[in-house]
C-alpha cells in the first residue's frame, strides 16, 4: 500500500489516468438494463464483481479509480426503493475500491463518484436547491465514511445542480472534482459551454480542485470542449474524461466504435492540450485504458494540438464545439442553467 493524495500526486507526475466505464464493463459482469448497479456493493454474491473491476483497471494502469456510486444519491436510489440506505451504499462503495487500491504498492486514488439526481431543479422543475444541497451532503458523507480521497461530482448538465453538489460535498472537508457533460453540440443539454463553466467553477465557493468534461459524444467532441475549457482558463487542472468512440447499435446492443488505437491517440492529444487528468468514459475497457496508459508513458507532450489535427486523428466535430475549442462559444442564458434531464449514465 502506497498513500498519497490527489494533490501531490500531481505535484509529482505531469498527467494522471483516471479509470474507464462503470456499467459497460458490469453490464460484461451481469448486470442487467434498469437495474441498479450500486446495489452490487451491499450484495454479497455480487460485491466481488465491483472490487474486480477496480482491480483491473488498477492492473491496466489507472492513477484514480471512481467509485460504483454514480447513481447513489437519494432521488436515484428512489426509484429502486433504496432511498433509506444512501449512506451505506456508498460507504460499501467506498470500502470496495479502497480495499483495491491499498492492495498495490503505488498509491492509486479513490474518487467517489456522484452523478446528477435526475430531477428538474426550481424554478424550471420541482426539486428546491437546498433538498439538492442534502441529497449530495447524505452521499457524500457516506462515500467519506467509506474512505475515499476525493469527491468526483459528474455528467452534470446545469449550473445550479453542480454548485449544489459542490456545497454538499463540501461538508466533508474532502477535495472536489467536477466535471459537465458537453453533449449538445458543445454545450450541456441545458445551454452551459465550456468557457462558461470554466469561469463559474474559478471563483465559486469551495471552488473544485480539477474540472473537466466527461462523457458526451465521442472523444473528438470530448477534446474540442476540454479545449475550450483551457482557453477560458489556462491556469486550471483539467479532466478529460471521453466515452470510447461513438455508441453504436449492433446485435441488439450498443457498442463503442472507439479501439485501442483511437483512444491513445486520444490520449496523447489530451495530454498536449493540456489536461492533467486523463480517463475514459462510456464503452472504455481495461484493454482501452491499458493501451491509453502505454501512449501517455511513450508520449512526450507536444504544442496544443489544432481542431483540424482533432478530427484527423478522433473523428468529426461539431460547428458549436469547434467554436468552444477557439474560445468563442458565449455562455448559456441564465433560464438555461437551470435543471438536468432524469438520465443514468449508461456507461
């Protein structure tokens, strides 16, 4: 076992690798659509299947693991009729990647994943902010109790619902990640650019350690936000976090078009735009990630790449993402940074 904390070590090294997908890679273990998966962390003939994916992602090269909790707050939980155990599902899962991560002997980080409620915030939808606020502090204390390094709020849509889940999460005193989700066209689904969420998170209470983007629409969009983001704020460290490839449905289920291949490119140009914190999303495999942790090691960083070497390399990019890439998208209206779509991450 080998401890050390989010903040040195990127004091120490130049790019950290995050972990890939939660459920593509459960759904491989069983796991079944509509199901929730952070009930395999209280289950006993199941919860073996958790620590094995943490361990194979460490195995494939991951700095930080996340934590089966993305669904785990109160108002997902309801609809499993799990609302009353939020704190001890995320402490189990806490404990299960904590207990992976000491097993090795070079620290490796937990991040305790908290994703959107799924509810519509007032005045758009019927959720107040401050029962926001105590869904994501219930979360966070458990995933705390489960000990975890790090709180990794993610695939938000709306301004509100993240500066909620920031509060919340800084009742444990714990360091904050944050990242949106850019999957409109460049923006959130509720209007939000890059530039936009950028400045918000630089001057907000409790302001996150690291912001970035995850999952989306492909690793090519995924890198012209994250771009964007740099832009409007050179000086922070960023996330990118991009799904494998584009979804796509074959034989009766969605697969990833993305290879090994794409996604070190993908990686290395992450690197040289100049994200510190490097993972992948939906459809990323320990394979995927094995091949992305080679490339970054192999790789010595070069100039920003340009959006034309982007879509070379990853695929196309939308006219409003290859806006934010330049710094000239403009901020989302305030009546859309409110609310978030009912939506589990299917990654």
């Amino acid at each position: 076992m080998a401890k050390t904390t989010l903040a040195e070590l990127l004091d120490q090294r130049p790019w950290l690798l995050a972990d890939g997908a939660t459920g593509t890679n459960l759904f491989d273990m069983g796991l079944m659509s509509g199901d929730a998966p952070e009930l395999w962390n209280m289950d006993p003939e199941q919860s073996h299947k958790i620590r094995t994916l943490h361990r194979k992602f460490i195995e494939a090269g991951s700095d930080i693991i996340l934590t089966n909790s993305f669904g785990g707050g109160a108002y997902r939980l309801k609809l499993h009729n799990l609302e009353d155990q939020v704190f001890e599902i995320n402490k189990a899962a806490g404990v299960l990647a904590r207990l992976e991560a000491d097993a090795v002997d070079r620290p490796v980080v937990v991040a305790g994943s908290v994703g959107p409620t799924g509810e519509i915030f007032q005045p758009i939808g019927e959720l107040a902010y401050e029962d926001g606020v105590a869904a994501f502090t219930e979360q966070a204390k458990g995933l705390q109790a489960g000990g975890v390094d790090v709180l990794w709020i993610e695939t938000m849509s709306a301004e509100d619902e993240f500066r909620a889940a920031v509060e919340g999460c800084a009742t444990t005193g714990l360091p904050i990640v944050g990242t949106m989700s850019f999957d409109t066209n460049g923006r959130t689904m509720m209007g939000i650019t890059p530039e936009n969420f950028a400045n918000f998170t630089a001057d907000m209470p409790n302001a996150p350690v690291a912001v970035g983007a995850n999952c989306g629409t492909g690793a090519s969009e995924l890198l012209a936000t994250v771009m964007g983001l740099i832009k409007a704020q050179p000086d922070a460290i960023v996330v990118a976090k991009g799904n494998c490839g584009i979804p796509e449905y074959k034989d009766g289920a969605i697969h990833y078009s993305g290879t090994p291949e794409l996604m070190a490119d993908y990686a290395r140009l992450a690197l040289d735009a100049g994200a510190r914190i490097i993972g992948g999303c939906c459809g990323t495999s320990y394979e995927h990630l094995a091949a992305m942790r080679a490339a970054l090691e192999a790789h010595e960083k070069q100039t920003t790449p340009t959006i034309d070497q982007v879509i070379e390399k990853l695929g196309e990019v939308s006219d409003m993402a290859k806006a934010a890439s330049c710094g000239h998208a403009h901020a989302a209206p305030k009546s859309a940074r409110s609310g978030n779509r009912r939506r589990r991450k299917a990654s």
